[in-house]
C-alpha cells in the first residue's frame, strides 16, 4: 500500500492538470463554452473533495480493498473529465 501522503499528491496533480486543460481552454477560446469549463472545474474540485475525506477517513476492516477504491475511483473520475474536456473542445 502506497503512503497516504503519495495518494494525496496523486490526487492533486490530476485534478490539478484537468483544471489547468480547462483554464487552457478559456484562454485559447474566448467565450465558447465557458460555462461548460466551469462546471468541469467544480466537478473536478467536488471529486478531489471527496476523495481526500475518503482518504482521510479509512474503515477499520479492509483498509488495503478502501484505498484500492479511492485509487480507482480517482482515476475513472479523471478520465471521464478528460473525455468531457474533449468532448467540448470539438
């Protein structure tokens, strides 16, 4: 099991990198669809939220399954928000 301290890094860096592909987008896109980054920037902010309360707050029992979870929880949640940045860049 990886260090709590290296899931949280994790986490950060690709919420991190999806908010900065929206800000991207508004800066080379004045306008188009601005309201749509902005809400890909507040589901991204609402997913690290969740997972760090998760992360933060772990069962007694199968602690390894829990963080196993979290991990593939965070890396569906990224990827669906890549896929709307995509979607929106088209």
């Amino acid at each position: 099991m990886a260090s709590l301290r290296i899931i949280k890094k994790d986490i950060d860096y690709l919420i991190s990198e999806v908010i900065s592909d929206c800000w991207t987008f508004l800066y080379t896109n004045p306008g188009k669809s601005s309201e749509e980054a902005v809400a890909i920037i507040n589901d991204a902010v609402t997913l690290r939220n969740d997972l760090y309360n998760r992360v933060n707050k772990p069962g007694k029992e199968g602690v390894k399954a829990h963080y196993k979870a979290i991990n593939q929880d965070l890396l569906s949640g990224v990827d669906s928000l890549f896929h709307r940045i995509s979607d929106m860049v088209k």
